[in-house]
C-alpha cells in the first residue's frame, strides 16, 4: 500500500496488520461475490479478513467510475472512501450507524471535503483561505 492509505491502515487496522489491495474487473468481482458472499452480482468493493492480522480488500475501479454520481465523489474520493470501508469491515464492523460515523470520521480526517482551500483576493493583495461548505 502506497502513501496515505498506509497510515490509514496503520491508524484503523494498526502496525501489525498487513493488508493488500487489489483491483478486478466486473466478471471477477461477480464472481467472487457470488462464491464468498452468495450473491451474484459485482460489487464495489470486497473485503477478506485472511487472519489476525492480514487482509485483502478487492476493488472494481469499472463499478466505482459508474457509481461516482451516485456517491456524489469523484472518482479517487470514493475509492478512498470505499477502501475506509473496507478496513472497517475487516476490523470487525458491519454495517451500522457505528460504522457510518467511524467511515465519516476517518473520511474527514485523511480526505476531507471541507479543507481550506486558497483563494486569490485582489482587494487584499494576497490568499486568503476559505472553509469549503459541507455537502
């Protein structure tokens, strides 16, 4: 795992826990969804707790492009935020108003939309920074 996602994994999942990413088409996510998970259909994301401390999360870029509008994020926002999920899935969270707080706090904390953002302001002859407004 490469630059942020490694402190993120070091932040949920701790130190110890080795983690992989891999990315797959539709007809592999189908596939493995339907094998481990009985439901035939791709899905976005799938997480494999391995052991104690190793996990893989399977990604399918095709499937999140296609669901950016839906999560109203582009296309790297929803991968990281999808990958926050994953881990929380390995961690031992299900789905639950525990984990949709969890999701938002890590995605506020490493992704955040609501960063300040410089502005150039001719008036004051310099940047100014400015909060984005929540969405």
């Amino acid at each position: 795992m490469e630059g942020n996602f490694s402190i993120i994994k070091n932040d949920i999942l701790g130190k110890n826990y080795s983690l992989s990413v891999a990315y797959v088409d539709e007809r592999k996510s189908r596939e493995l969804n339907k094998k481990f998970r009985n439901k035939d259909k791709a899905t976005n994301i799938l997480s494999f707790a391995l052991a104690k401390n190793l996990g893989e999360i399977i990604l399918c870029p095709n499937l999140i492009k296609k669901e950016t509008k839906k999560f109203n994020r582009t296309f790297p926002e929803l991968v990281k935020f999808l990958v926050i999920h994953g881990m929380l899935h390995l961690k031992g969270l299900e789905h639950s108003s525990t984990m949709d707080k969890l999701e938002e706090k890590y995605d506020q904390k490493y992704f955040s939309r609501n960063r300040p953002r410089v502005l150039n302001d001719k008036d004051r002859s310099g940047r100014i920074y400015q909060r984005r407004k929540k969405s």
